[in-house]
C-alpha cells in the first residue's frame, strides 16, 4: 500500500505526518492503517520516493479534489517559501468530507479557495487557464474526473498530474506451472513459488 506524506520531508523534524483516508470498502490497507497501528508502535516502511516532484517556476496553480490534497499541500507551501506566486483550488462534495480544508484556509487565507462541489458546482478550469502567466505551471491531483478536465483545460508541458492509481494495467509475464505446463499471469512469482513449491 502507497501513502502520501502531507509535510514536507527535510522541514527539520525527524517525524513525517501521513495521511490515510480510511475506506471501509478497501482491500485492507487503509482499514489496517486506521485499526492496528497505535502511538509508540513501530512499523515498517520503505524509503519515501517521489513521483510527482515539484519543478521551479514563478507561479504556480495547485489544483487538488478530495485526498489529492494530500500530495497537495507541502508542494503550495514549499513554493511559496520559495518566493512564487501560488494558489489553490481545492474541491469536494462538502467541507467535511476534504482533509485540511480548514488548516489551509487559515494559514493561506485568500491563496486558497475551497470549492463545495455539492452546492458550488465544479471550478472553471478554462477560466483558470485564462489567468494563468506565461511561466505558470499547474499541479494537480484527485479523481480522474478532475484530472481529465485539468488535461483538456491546461497546455500539457505546463501540467503535472498524480493519479490514485495508473491509467493502464499491465499484466506481469505468465507463470508456468511445471508439473502441467499451464500459464497463469501473476506479477507475485516469489508468492507463487512460496505457496507451490513443486
């Protein structure tokens, strides 16, 4: 299971706060990371990577909907203590239902404008191309709805996106079982191999 770091690794603290919407209809993962682990308990985790990184520009437009504020949210903060120009758009059904909605709002005040797509309707994004500068770039991440939007609205070299999860599935090469010579695709060869051993 992947989660996102909403602080910044390397802001001084040796901590990292996660966040981990928790879905009852998960395969696990966010039901284990909201039931099991408790403060002091140690769990394993592997180094943090970053697939979604933050490149320099003067401004920047973040557009995030629902937990895609997750990644969000240290990448407006960090390039506003680089010195850029920034702001947020930030929608979901309700503002109880958007993590650090509130939290923004404060710190930010007018860099950041909450959208309640359940009684505001969604944000233009044609009209927030429209008012983009030049060397603007726009970062965005939440439900593919909103990032096909974002692609159709927003100069593709100018637009980064994060999706939940990858737009293609690519089966792994085909296992074959050596008593029967049958294929199965499986990606978990090692797994296979544990629980067949002949």
């Amino acid at each position: 299971m992947s989660v996102l770091l909403p602080s910044a690794p390397g802001g001084g603290s040796p901590d990292h706060r996660i966040a981990v919407r928790h879905d009852r209809l998960s395969r696990g993962g966010s039901e284990h990371v909201h039931l099991l682990p408790r403060e002091g308990r140690t769990v394993e985790v592997s180094p943090p990577r970053n697939n979604f990184p933050l490149l320099p520009a003067p401004e920047y437009l973040f557009l995030a909907g629902g937990i895609g504020i997750t990644p969000i949210a240290p990448m407006l903060r960090a390039a506003l203590a680089a010195g850029a120009t920034a702001r947020l758009v930030y929608a979901g059904r309700s503002t109880a239902s958007m993590p650090f909605a509130a939290e923004l709002a404060a710190e930010l005040g007018g860099r950041v404008r909450i959208v309640a797509t359940g009684t505001g309707g969604r944000p233009d994004l044609t009209a927030l191309a429209a008012e983009l500068g030049p060397e603007a770039l726009v970062y965005c991440c939440g439900p593919d709805a909103m990032l096909t939007a974002a692609e159709a609205a927003f100069p593709a070299d100018r637009l980064h996106l994060e999706r939940f999860q990858p737009t293609t599935r690519t089966l792994a090469p085909a296992y074959r079982w050596p008593q029967t010579g049958n294929s199965e695709h499986n990606g978990y060869d090692h797994a296979v191999r544990r629980l067949f051993p002949h």
